[in-house]
C-alpha cells in the first residue's frame, strides 16, 4: 500500500496577515509556517494506513526549497519519502498545480491512495485533488472524515447537512480531506532527528501558466464600531442578560438544540441532499438556470460539463457552499478551464477581474480570471453580479454516466438545531480551561435556544469534537448571537464567526482580539461570567 499526500507550506493560522507594502503578497518576515490543518490530518491518516496494512508514505508539494521545512515535518510525523516539485514558477494558481502534480507522479512508485487536504489554510481554492484524481482517471470524494482501507478498495466518510455519506472506491483512488479526520501527532524526538537526515528528491517539470492570475492581495473593509463593555466579572450578569433579551426574540430561545444522530443506514440511489442550481450567463446579459438531479459532486459535475460542452454559454456561476464548489471542481477540471472560488465582485471584460476571498475572507484577492468559459463561485452573502428582478424557471438537465466513487450508504441525524442553523452559539477556548467547563456553555445554551461551539485549541486538546469547531477549517457560523467565552480571537476562528450579527467576548484580557472586535464584552474569567449569567437568566424566568 503506497499513499501520496500532497501538502501546502502555509502561514500558521493563529498568525496575523500582514502585507507587502506592494500588496503582491503576505509579508512573511515574521510569520511562522507549517503544513495546513486539513493536511497535517491527511498525513496522520496515510501514517496510520500503512502501519496497519502495510506499504509506505509518500509527502509531495509543489514549490520553491522553503516548502523542504513542511516536507521534513511530514516525515517527522511518519512519513517515509518526501518529494518536491519544481515546477519553475511560484505561485502556481490551481490548474497549474495539479498539473504539475500529475506530471510527477509517472516518477514515482505506483499510487495505491492519494489523500489531499480539502481546501489550502491560505488561499482556499476547492480544487487541487479533483483536478489531480479527474487527470487521472481516478474516483475521488471531498470534505472526507473517515477513511477505511479494504484490500482492494477504500470507503469513505462525508458530513453532510442532516448526517454522513459513505462512499465506496475502487483503488487506485483519492480523497480530500478535512481537520477533524483523526488528532495528528506530535512529532517524536526520533523522528525530528530522522527528519533532519532525509533526503528529499525534486522532481522538476514546466507546466503551463493557469488561467487565474493574482493582481494584488489586500484586507476587507472592516466597520469601525466601538465596543460596549458591559462590566467586569460575574457582577456583570445583570447586564449581559439584558443584552441577550434585546437580541434574541422568543422564538429564537424557544427553539430545540439537535439532538444526537440516528444511525438509519440506507442504500440510497443518487438522490442524496437537495437540487443543485447553476447558472449559465452570457455576455448579452442573459442567464439560464439549470438544476441538477439531487446526485453526488463528481456525477453533477460531469453532467455539468456535458451541458456545458453542448450551449458554450460565456460563464457557469455556483453558490461556494461546500457542494456548489466540489461540483464546480469537477466542472473545471472536466473542462481544464481555471475556477475562481469565494468570488465577491466581478469586473466584466477580457480579461474578467474577480475579487476573492482568502484565507476564510480575512483577505481579498484581485485577480485576472482568462479563460473562454469563467466558472466562479459566489461566497456567501456576495451579490457578484446585477441580480435580475426575476430568474428565469430552471431547466432540468440529466445525469451522465457512473460516477467513480458510489454512495453506499447515509445516516440521517435528529431533527433540532445545528451549529450552523442556531440563532446563538456560545463558544469556548482555552480559557474554559478543561472538557468539564464546557457544562455551563451547554446549559447557557439550552436556555437560550442555541448550540455550542468551540475554538481549535479546544479540539485539539480533545475537550470537544472537531464538529463544534467553529472556525475556518471548522464551522463557518452566522447566528444573530455569537459569544465568545475565554477564545483569544486568532485569523483563524475570527474567519469562522466573523458573519455573526453580534458577537459578545468574554475574557480576562480587555485586549484580546475577539474583544476587541466584539459589539459587547465583559472583561474576566468565562467560567465565572457564565455561571452568574445562567443564575440570572433562571431567576428572571423564575418570577
């Protein structure tokens, strides 16, 4: 059993982005690095593989000698090889990279498994590993946590809204990978000193430049608001209440949290979450709006690119919700035209002008998308074009063919609220300070209608599940209430809860960045705030 996992070098995500005075890049001078969250699970996942079935680990990345630092992690964590592709330029927008991937791969050793990360920490493209498995020829499913190696195939778990898929490959296959897959390790002293020693082979190859260019990186505008400190320590119960009565209304207390998933396995037939709208644009200002038959991402993707073959209409435009992209991937790589995700606004001309998010919308990316077709994805919230007072009906288009991987299974989960459906969510970081402390965050938000969530730290000290991680490679949230309990604030979970419509902070640190950044905060320690807050919310709903 060989495994391949393909890697990024990307900044750390508690950094702060700077940028180059310029605005062509992230200004790294004092940026620490590492391999991505989706990754570093990837890499714990094929360390694991093979220790079980037996075989070995391959790590690969594209890019320049400094990405030797996050190849010599991966073998510190277990890997045995570790491959660098030269591919002459730097950056390399997605087609490019997948391109330069699968040219290297007749270099290497036969490929039993390909596991990639879902999406990178940085520039969040949705595509690399489809691109590199279409190219291929080879079955691939995204936003995977669970991977089981058979002898000849491999079955894979998929998250859902309301439950899991399970599909079945073949292999050779490969998947895309998301944090909360496994608890990567640390690395061993042994293997640091193993690390230090390994030889790291290049493979050099010329590819052709993508069609998707980056002009200039800058941050979103951010709204200057002041925020209200409601008072310090438990002594300020009385106030946050108020502020809790203000901003949610009745309804929104009364409503269920979700309860624990039900296990009813089915073998279902294609139809798995909902109709999947797209739509074809032309330069005449028309549009078209096809659905898709409810399906898997890599079938919608290829009747997609059948349709899209047959009208050559002048743009292909999907919602950047985690199916719109897999099936906009599949697109892409089907037709080798680039795709520019998580776009916000659109300049149109020759070339088209894009403006997209990054790094979970922390950052803004200009760009120059050049292709005959453009396929974007719009992020959530961003209204890119003139939306026409009336869309047209939609035109149903068929399936085509058999898709790779096969949906064999789904589990549907208890009706209720989740994490991404809840008007409030209270969350919880290191300063909750153990998995026990987070009783009063599941009672404040039973009083409250609302569902909990939790900060990466938390995940990875194993007090909650990856599946209460808010953040950008946890939940993306936008609840009308968002409290930050004892969570510090870095890039990374600011990316997740950033859409909120207010956010209370509660912390130690009146200078915390969540703090700072909140409508409200009370200023000490979460575990004491909260509980005074719940004795105050039963008192009142006592009289």
């Amino acid at each position: 059993m060989h495994v391949l996992v393909c890697i990024k070098r990307v900044p750390g995500t508690g950094s702060s982005v700077e940028l180059t005075p310029d605005g062509q890049a992230v200004d790294t001078r004092h940026l620490a690095f590492t391999i991505g969250p989706h990754e570093e699970c990837a890499v714990e996942e094929a360390v694991q593989i093979a220790a079980a079935h037996g075989g070995s680990v391959t790590v690969l990345t594209v890019g320049p000698d400094d990405a030797d630092e996050q190849l010599r992690y991966a073998v510190s964590m277990g890997a045995d090889a570790a491959v660098r592709v030269d591919a002459g330029a730097d950056p390399l927008d997605p087609q490019a990279t997948a391109a330069a991937i699968a040219a290297a791969l007749p270099e290497l050793d036969p490929v039993d498994l390909m596991l990639f990360g879902n999406e990178s920490a940085d520039a969040g493209h949705y595509q690399v590993g489809i691109r590199v498995a279409v190219a291929l020829g080879r079955p691939i499913v995204g936003g995977v946590k669970g991977v089981s190696v058979e002898k000849k195939s491999v079955r894979l778990e998929r998250p859902v809204p309301g439950g899991v898929q399970v599909y079945e490959a073949q292999l050779p296959a490969a998947a895309a990978v998301m944090e909360g897959l496994n608890l990567p390790r640390y690395p061993s002293m042994r293997g640091r000193l193993r690390a230090a020693k390994a030889s790291i082979r290049v493979i050099e190859t010329e590819v052709a430049a993508g069609g998707l260019r980056p002009i200039r990186l800058h941050k979103p505008p951010e709204t200057v608001k002041e925020t209200v400190v409601l008072g310090k320590g438990p002594e300020a119960a009385p106030e946050l209440a108020d502020v809790l009565d203000e901003l949610l209304s009745p309804a929104d207390r009364s409503r269920s949290v979700g309860s624990t998933p039900h296990h009813e396995a089915r073998v279902p037939s294609e139809d798995t979450s909902g109709l999947v709208a797209i739509e074809l644009r032309r330069v005449d200002g028309s549009i078209e709006v096809v659905e898709l038959p409810t399906a898997t991402a890599e079938a919608c993707g290829a009747a997609l690119a059948a349709e899209v073959r047959r009208t050559a209409p002048d743009a292909v435009v999907a919602s950047a919700d985690p199916f719109g992209a897999e099936v906009m991937a599949h697109l892409a790589a089907r037709l080798d035209l680039p795709l520019a995700a998580n776009c916000t606004a659109v300049t149109d001309g020759e070339p088209w002008i894009v403006t997209r998010q990054r790094g979970g919308g922390v950052l803004l990316e200009d760009a120059e998308l050049d292709a005959p077709i453009k396929l974007i994805t719009v992020a959530a919230g961003a209204t890119p074009f003139e939306r026409p007072a009336e869309l047209p009906e939609p035109r149903s288009i068929p399936l085509d063919g058999e898709p790779r991987a096969r949906l064999v299974e789904q589990t549907s989960a208890g009706a209720g609220i989740t994490l991404a459906t809840a008007p409030v969510v209270v969350s919880g970081g290191r300063g909750i300070g153990s998995a026990e402390g987070f009783a009063v965050l599941e009672e404040l938000a039973e009083l409250l209608g609302g569902a909990v969530g939790c900060s990466r730290v938390v995940t990875n000290n194993g007090w909650r599940p990856h599946s209460d991680q808010v953040g950008q490679t946890g939940t993306k949230v936008a609840p009308k209430v968002y409290i930050a309990a004892g969570i510090s604030g870095a890039t990374q979970h600011w990316a997740g809860c950033m859409g909120s419509k207010a956010i209370v902070a509660i912390n130690t640190d009146p200078e915390a960045p969540m703090v700072t950044r909140a409508d409200y905060a009370v200023i000490g320690d979460a575990g004491d705030v909260l509980r005074a807050t719940v004795s105050e919310i039963r008192r009142r709903r006592a009289r």
